[in-house]
C-alpha cells in the first residue's frame, strides 16, 4: 500500500550507466551479498530476506534470517512473501489481457463496468465519461494515499472488494483526472472490480487460473488460504521501541489487487525473466501484454525522470523498470534492467527493512565489494520517536514529582501574577498538545487507526507523553514555591 516509490525510485536512475554486467558470480562477490544481506538482518531487526538476482544468463538466490522466527523456519527461496504493491503488475498484466482478448478497452470510461460508481472534485460531480480505465492504471485518477487509504475496510469475506470500491461512492478526488500523476494504491482495487465484472469471476480465480498458471507462477498466491497450505507462507513483523514482533495486520482483503498477492523469489525470478523476454514458453497473448505494460504514461510530467505504466515504473527509454512495496509487516523491491540483462527482486518479512539495499547489491555485481547496510527512515523514526517517548516520561515523571515536593513544602500563598501566567502559559500548551494529539493525522490525510497499522507505534506514544509532559510543567508551576 507503504508505495514510497518516488524517492526510492531516485537512486535506481544511476543504474543507466553501468557497466557491462557480470554474467558470473565470483566466490568473493558472493560472499559479500550474504553478508549485507546477514547485516541487513541484523541492523534492521527484519527476521527474514531472500533476493532473487539475474545476471545475464544466470540466476542466483540468497537467503538470510527466518522465515518465522519463532519457529526456527529459515528463509529460502521457497519462502512466500506477501508482495505489497509489487502485487500492482500482476493486475496490470491481468486488465491488458482482457484488452487483448477484446473484452474491454483501457480507454473505456468506468462507468460502463462499474455505472454505481460516482465521483466528486471541488463539492460537484465528476463527468464519469471523463474518467477511464487508464486513469486508474496510470494513478491520474485523483484518487490518492493521502486522501483515500484511510477508506480501505479491514475485512475478509468475499465481497471485500466490492465493499472497498464501494467507499469511493461519491468521494472527493484530489485533483481532475487526467491532471496530474499522484499515486493511491485504491486505484487498483477499482480495475480488480473491473476484472471480475468483465470476467465473471472473483479477482483471485481470475489471476490464478488467467494469468498465474499460463505464466508458469506455480507458487505465487492471490488466495491465502492457498499459500498457507504451502507451509512456506513467512511470518509478518514489525517493530517498536527498537524490539521486533510477529505482526498479524488487518486483513485488507479488498486491497488484495493492490498490495496482497504472495509469491518466492523463485517465482519472482520467471516473473522478471519473462518481463525481459527471456521466458518463451508462455501463451502470446502475454507478450504483447507484458510490452504494453511497461509502456510509462507521458501525457503527465514524469518524477525524478520516471513514469508510470502498469503496476511498474519506467524511464524513458525503458532502461529501468521498478517498482517497490511496502505492507504494514512485509517490504519489497524489485529492479529491472533489460539493456544489461540484469534483474533483482527483494522479499523481506519486515516493514524495517531499507530497500536500497538492493542497490547495494547492484553495486556488488558490478565489483564494488564493499557495501554497507543503512537503516531505514522507518527504522530511524522509530527509533527516534522511541527514545523520545522514554525521555519525556521521565521528565514528565521528575516535573510531577518535583510539584508534589513543592507543596508539600510550600505554606499556603496568595496566588500572584506570575504564578497566574506561568500556570495559564503551560495550561494553554497542554490543551494544544492534547488537540495535536487528535488532529496530528489530519494533517497528513489519515487516522490513528490507519497510522498505526502502517507506522510505528512509537509516534502515538511521543505524542501523548508530549501531552504529559507540560500537563506536569503546568502542575510543577503552579505550585510555585513561595519565596
């Protein structure tokens, strides 16, 4: 859902002056990817890793940590990963392939499929002819993660995805489609509804059986119940203050087209291979599909260089194809470069971890050995916001204990001017914190039910110990000793 993607993205543009690519791995470069990855782990607390990478004619994987920790499970590349927005090219690739078989148009308006659906900008409806399918597979909708993550409903029943497009009736869009490029992972949850309109079947059977399967994804899931058989499906995690749980986040089934498909690195590494046309044992259809859909949308300025095209991130001349994802408890990344024969796909059960790495360990392809493991801002805030939240408990602990001392000691006063003032000043800012305390999400297009699925819990805490803090310097004041 994090997708993040235009900062991420950024570092990935200094890929289109490589070097030729390594078609083999030497000892010495292989024992330095498992070692970023080993500390990768272990600086970041995320249990578990795999990377797929292709180089050249050759595929390699590598491993680190747990797949459940508290089991004892290693990851491997077997291991399933919930893959986050990486999820939004396989309905990409789903939608253009009822386009090929002449189902529907991408030009389409929604409306045809889906006439319920109603939209407003600026208090008045939207022309619905004016709003089509290629706004919501390009994010030029209007609907956007600031303004609509928050109406994603938890929920597990099969109508979870019609349910979740169905909060969009009558929304208000953030810009006119077609304005401007702004991304809102809900957009993919309206082409899975699409999908199964024009197919006739639920969005999971539809992938599995229409696109999973003909690909030769045998192990990559739209169903849970499916992965979880496996055994191999990885636990989720995330952290606060500096320790990592087991997370079981809220089931955003409806989501599912936009953030929810599982699959392994090996499955991950025929996906990329056929994204580069490696792969030619797959229906032809595919073909035509997959080159559609990298096709970046220009009609919109481009971001740090970058388009959007169907659930991928393009450049101009299609030298990268990225895109990466970020689930409540699960982070992912994945890099394309077809001019270099070059691809890299990272799963991690964790939201810590930093996916930058993966450059890193581009890097190492290309003979630059030495490469360390930076934290994440995630990882940084948290950390942050934690070691804030314990030292203002204790202030507000020192403050509070210090005006019990005061009038205790105190004899009884008239209250003075000063005392008035001091008292009023920080009475007033404990008020404004504690409003902070209700409205901080607002502010950022979300609320605290929302924040704390996606981000450390850390924030909520520093907040209400600000709040505690000057509600204690407020009591320390106003029991000014009297002199």
């Amino acid at each position: 859902m994090k997708k993040i993607i235009v900062t991420i993205v950024t570092s990935f543009i200094l890929f289109i002056g490589f070097a030729t690519p390594v078609y083999a791995l030497s000892d010495a470069q292989s024992v330095a990817i498992q070692k970023l990855l080993d500390d990768a782990c272990r600086i970041s607390g995320v249990p578990g890793m795999s990377i797929s990478i292709i180089s050249g004619d050759k595929t390699l994987y590598f491993s680190s940590g747990y797949a459940d920790r508290e089991k004892g499970l290693p990851a491997n590349e077997n291991t399933l990963y919930e893959l986050a927005s990486v999820s939004k090219a396989f309905t990409g690739a789903g939608i253009l392939l009822l386009e090929e078989q002449g189902l529907l148009s991408m030009n389409d308006p929604v409306n045809k499929y889906l006439p319920w659906l109603t939209v407003e900008y600026k208090g008045m409806p939207v022309n619905m002819q004016s709003l089509t399918l290629n706004h919501f597979l390009h994010h030029t909708s209007g609907l956007t993660n600031r303004k609509h993550i928050q109406s994603i409903p938890q929920g597990s029943t099969p109508d979870m995805l019609h349910k979740t497009v169905e909060t969009l009736v009558d929304t208000e869009l953030e810009f006119l489609p077609g304005e401007q490029y702004k991304y809102g992972t809900i957009n993919y949850d309206v082409l899975g509804l699409v999908i199964e309109v024009v197919s006739g079947q639920s969005y999971e059977s539809f992938m599995t059986e229409q696109v999973f399967r003909p690909l030769g994804l045998y192990h990559t899931y739209a169903y849970k119940e499916e992965a979880l058989a496996t055994g191999q499906l990885a636990q989720g995690y995330r952290s606060s203050f500096f320790i990592t749980s087991p997370y079981d986040a809220p089931n955003y089934a409806g989501n599912k087209p936009a953030g929810y498909i599982m699959s392994c690195t090996k499955d991950m590494a025929r996906w990329m291979n056929i994204q580069m046309g490696v792969v030619q044992d797959i229906p032809e259809v595919f073909k035509a599909v997959i080159q559609k859909s990298h096709n970046g949308n220009i009609s919109v300025p481009d971001i740090d260089g970058m388009y959007y095209g169907a659930g991928w991130s393009v450049n101009a001349d299609k030298t990268i194809i990225e895109h990466s994802g970020n689930n409540p408890n699960f982070s992912t990344e994945v890099v394309i470069l077809p001019s270099e024969h070059t691809a890299l796909c990272l799963l991690t059960n964790g939201a810590n971890t930093n996916i930058a790495l993966v450059k890193s360990i581009k890097d190492i392809l290309d003979g630059n050995l030495t490469q360390s493991y930076k934290i994440s801002i995630i990882q940084l805030w948290d950390i942050i916001l934690s070691s804030a939240t314990i030292i203002i408990s204790l202030l507000a602990i020192i403050f509070f204990l210090l005006g019990l001392r005061r009038k205790k000691l105190s004899k009884q006063q008239a209250v003075s001017k000063k005392r008035v003032f001091s008292t009023v000043v920080w009475l007033t800012a404990t008020v404004v914190m504690c409003i902070m305390c209700f409205v901080l999400p607002m502010f950022i297009g979300y609320d605290w039910p929302t924040l704390l699925v996606w981000q450390t819990y850390s924030l909520l805490t520093g907040m209400i110990t600000l709040a505690l803090l000057t509600a204690s310097i407020t009591y320390f004041s106003y029991c000014l000793k009297r002199k």
